[in-house]
C-alpha cells in the first residue's frame, strides 16, 4: 500500500494536468487516509453531534477504520440516512434544513473529499472563491475591487438560484463526477450517497435531488456542479461581452482640451481655468462608445455577481441567456425576486454582505477639484447589518445586560463579547465607512459593563473603573476592558474588549475555516497515540480507542469536588482526547471508573 502523502500527491498532479482518474476506489482501502481524515475532522464542532444513531467521535479505533475498509472491498457499505434539522437562516425567519451524518460517514467523506478535492480543485476558475483553500468571501470582494478589478462598470447582475443546493439533479452531477471519475463501483458509492435519505421526526425521507447541507462532501460536490455554471460564463458569454481596445475620445473634452492648449500659450489663465471646470465636469472617453465593452463574473457558492459596462439591454439580455443555461443544463431556477439589476452608481447591489456601487464625486462640492475616486468601486457596511447586530445587545432602544452570560467568569464574558465584536469588525474592513462599527463597539461595550455590573451586583461606573486599561497594539494606544487570569510559572491569560483600529483597510483578507497547504501528513500526537495501542490510563494494549469530551472546560467546571483520575489526566495534558482500551472507556461512560482501579458493579 502506497503511503497516502504520495498518492494525493499523484492524483493532484493529474488534476493539473486534467488527466482522467481510474481505479480510485481501491485507494479508499488505505488506511493511512482514515488517519488524516480522522486528525482533520476530530476537533470540528459536530464531531460530537449524534446522526441518527448513538455513534459519534468518542470511541474512534483502528478497529472502525478495519470495519470500514473490509465493508468498501465487499461494496457493502451504505451510508446512513442524515438526521435532518432545521437551523435559522440570516437575517429572515425561514429555515435552512441541515443534515447530520453518523461519524463513520463522515470519516468516509472526508477520505473522499481528500481525493476529489486534490483533483478538481486545481481545475476550478479563479472566479470562483467558496468553499476553497485559500479563498474566501474577502478574496472574492479583494478581486473586484483591485487595481486590476472592475472598471467603468454601469450595472449590476446580482445573482440568486432558488434552493440551490436542494435542487442539485443527481444524474447531472454524477453525469459532470464520470466525465473525469472512470471507476463503476466509485460512481456507484457516491449514488449511495446522494440517495441515502434522511429521517425527520422519526420517519424516513427518499432524497430525490439536492446535496444534503451539513455533509463534509457536499461543498465539494456544489462547487462541482456550479463549475458548469463557471465554464459557460467563461466560454460563452464573457468573450461575448469583453470587446474593444479602449474606449473612443470624448470629442468635447478633447475639443476643450484642445481649447485649453490655446489658451494657456497666450496666457489666459481666466478662461484656462474656466474651460478646465468644463473639461472636469465631463469624462475623457466616450461612456456610450457601442464599440466598447466590459463584462465582470465573480461567484461564492450560489451567490454571484456580474459588473456590466454597456446599456442595460446586455444585462437584461445575459440575466435571459443565464436563466436559460441554468434551466436547461443544470434543472436550477433563479430567484426572480433575488435576482436583480441595479444601476451601479445611483443603486447598490449586495454581495456577501456589502453594498457595492460605484462612487462618484461631484465636483462642485469638491474643494480640491479633483475625480480621484470616479468610476471606482466601493464598498459600503450595510445600515440594517449594524443596526441588527447592535439590536442583539439592546432592549428598547438601549444596550442590556445580557443575563444568561453572568454564570460565566469574567475572563468568559469578556473574551466572548470581543469574539463576536472582533468577527463582525474584521469581516467588513474593506468598508469605507467601517468608521461607523464605533457605534456598535459602544452598544457592545455598555452591554458588556451592565452584564459585569449584573452578575457582581455592583455598578457600570466601578466595572469600568475596574477592567479599563490601555492596551497597544501596532503602534497605538487604545482604551479597553481587561482582565487577566494569572498561572503559576505561566503567563498569565488575558481577555479584552477593543484594543484594534475601525477604518478602512486595504488587506483586510479572511478566508474560509478550510485546511491549507498539505493537509495530508499522518503526523501529529493524536495519531501517534492512537497508534501506540496502550490504554493511556491502565496500560493495557487491547481494544485501543479515543475517548473525546466536547470541552476541557466542561470537565474543569462539571461540579465534582474529586475528580476521578481520567478527568486528572485529561486536564493535566490540556488535551481533549485520551487513548483507552475498552474497559476502561466503558466504565467512564458509566461512571465506575475510580483511579486505576473498576469499582464492582454490586457495590452498594
């Protein structure tokens, strides 16, 4: 068996080349791949989320893996139905459906995202940035708004497909999967996975079409899907709509330009500067040139956006051809209501949550008479996005305590508001108002006060009082909300609220929480641990698996004035994870572990 780190290796190179993958399903058999799949998924936040069985994280084995492989060599895997729920979309009350795997599942997805993504990712178009290494919803915004972005731009296509992922056709994605997958039984187990249901309250469900949200696969597999959408774009409207040099003069400005020569060689300087307030008024080249054109694509998952400079009747016109490819290539529907065309410089279009629009000067009110910012694009923090996040910390106009948050330290309460505060600020610094979050900074920081005040019954003057410090960071000063928690023989642990500039910035680039670089080395004290096959609290070398908690801090904070010895272990090796055999991981589990001795059942 080939080392994993090699294979991937290979298969990427093919992806470059664009060569066809045979035989890939007997590399589902390497163990090695189990290993990685295991160290990149272990610590994800539903690693612990039942499916629709009790199987989970905590009890991961070579074992599992062995039971896994030798069910793939038989073709006798099926994967679960997914336990569906229902979560609350952004900004609306409708429900998003999420799907939730069992954990052997979403070890078998990740190896199999491992390889496909190695594959296809190299062939994706640099248009599109979700769900990918090293791109994002600020790389997608950086590439519109860079020295080589968009330019002269007139309209905007916002693009919407109704239930994108939900109405993905199953035979049009494994159709796009076996243009490139040459391997019957590896087409065979992805249709196992897109058909294996799910259960809701209980009773089974047929999936008849869409990727299931919530599965490590599906990103992966949406991306696929829209990549037809992409290569349409690229091939059959883009070169459509991307005509002409440059712009033809505007034969008033050069009139005047040329007016203005003359002038200035007899010294006129009165009617120079008069013909120079006309020339300002008015661009240099022709906007309506019908000779000139210019078509921008750029998309994020289902999202996507089209800068249009030309008249209105090629964006109406691409918004039709668009429609009719989706329907008739990939059975998707765009959402009329979503779907829109907006004048760049008197509208804004919204894009990843930004207004975009193009900015524009007037120079009248212009005391330095210049157009440095005409025809750029901007980006804008939309009102209602401040407004909603500050209403999260308000009641009735005010800012509030936030009550469930006093059972907390106040190391917990402050580090979480700066979390959020932090999140938020930082994923709209490419604003050129991003300014105006200090009004939300100050919503959040009273908020903060009044629940310190709460849960130490004591005033918002003596909390700021206590917890306001300076802090400095890149050279500057700011005024912030401190506590610390002081270690023995360590530095101590510092949580504060502020302490980094609101305003404009250029390199603000945050990119998706996916793995980057080689994610494919076995390397890493976990793996080595569960390899070492020795039960980590007796010793003994049988049945080795893991035992996972959710949290250290729940084990530090679970009530028991003495703690048994795998609790002892766990957190003296800040680790969430502890290699045991199977005795010893089944009496943590019914609480008869006590220190390296089982207490007997019949104990009274």
């Amino acid at each position: 068996m080939q080392k994993a780190e090699k294979v991937l290796d290979i298969i990427g190179d093919r992806g470059k080349r664009k060569v066809p993958l045979y035989r890939i399903y007997r590399l589902l058999y390497n163990k090695e791949l189990y290993l990685i799949a295991y160290k990149n998924i272990y610590a994800n936040n539903g690693a612990m989320t039942k499916g629709v069985t009790d199987e989970t994280v905590d009890g991961m084995s070579i074992a599992k893996i062995d039971r896994i492989i030798d069910q793939l060599k038989k073709e006798t895997y099926r994967f679960s139905p997914v336990r569906r729920m229902y979560i609350k979309k952004k900004g609306s009350k409708k429900q998003r459906p999420l799907g939730l795997p069992s954990w052997s599942d979403k070890l078998l997805q990740e190896v199999i995202r491992l390889i496909l993504n190695i594959y296809f990712d190299p062939q994706f178009s640099n248009a599109s940035h979700g769900f990918r290494s090293n791109r994002g919803c600020h790389t997608a915004l950086d590439s519109i708004r860079a020295k080589n972005g968009w330019k002269s731009v007139k309209w905007f296509v916002e693009g919407d497909i109704r239930d994108c992922f939900g109405s993905i056709d199953h035979g049009v994605l494994l159709g796009i999967l076996t243009e490139k997958v040459k391997d019957n039984r590896f087409m065979r187990l992805m249709k196992h996975f897109l058909e294996c249901g799910y259960m809701e309250e209980w009773k089974y469900n047929v999936t008849l079409s869409g990727c299931p949200q919530g599965s490590i696969l599906s990103p992966l597999l949406s991306n696929l899907y829209m990549d037809k959408f992409d290569q349409f774009m690229e091939k059959h409207i883009l070169p459509v709509y991307n005509c002409g040099g440059r712009r033809a003069e505007n034969k008033t400005y050069k009139a005047l330009n040329n007016q203005m020569k003359r002038h200035m060689r007899h010294q006129d300087w009165k009617i120079v500067k008069e013909l120079n307030k006309q020339r300002q008024s008015m661009p240099s080249k022709d906007a309506f040139d019908p000779a000139f054109r210019r078509l921008y694509y750029i998309r994020y998952a289902d999202d996507w956006l089209l800068g249009v400079s030309g008249p209105m009747q090629d964006a109406i016109k691409i918004k039709e051809q668009i429609r009719t490819f989706l329907v008739s290539e990939l059975k998707l529907t765009l959402s009329e209501e979503k779907t829109l065309i907006t004048h760049a410089k008197t509208e804004k279009a919204r894009f990843l949550g930004y207004d975009i629009h193009v900015l524009h000067q007037d120079t009248k009110h212009d005391k330095r008479g210049q157009r440095s910012i005409n025809g750029v694009i901007g980006f804008r923090v939309p009102d209602e996005k401040m407004k909603d996040k500050a209403r999260e910390y308000k009641q009735k106009g005010k800012p509030i305590h936030r009550k469930e948050r006093t059972i907390n330290s106040d190391f917990d309460i402050i580090a979480q508001y700066q979390s959020e505060f932090r999140g938020f600020a930082q994923y709209y610094l490419l604003a050129y108002n991003a300014h105006q979050l200090h009004g939300l900074k100050r919503t959040m920081e009273l908020s903060l006060a009044r629940t310190l005040a709460n849960k130490f019954k004591t005033t918002v003057n003596k909390i700021f009082k206590s917890y306001k410090t300076t802090r400095e960071t890149e050279g500057q000063s700011y005024k912030v909300l401190q506590t610390e928690v002081k270690r023995e023989g360590k530095k101590p642990l510092v949580a504060y609220f502020g302490g980094f500039k609101l305003g404009y910035k250029k390199d603000a680039v945050i990119v998706d929480a996916l793995p980057t670089g080689k994610v494919f080395s076995i390397k890493s004290q976990l793996i080595d641990r569960l390899m070492n096959d020795t039960c980590e609290l007796c010793g003994s070398s049988e049945n080795i698996e893991m035992h996972h908690v959710n949290k250290l801090k729940d084990l530090e904070s679970n009530g028991r004035k003495e703690k048994p010895e795998w609790m002892k272990r766990m957190m003296a090796m800040r680790r969430k994870t502890l290699a045991v055999c199977l005795e010893c991981h089944t009496n943590i589990h019914s609480g008869k572990y006590d220190g390296k001795r089982f207490v007997s059942a019949n104990v009274g």
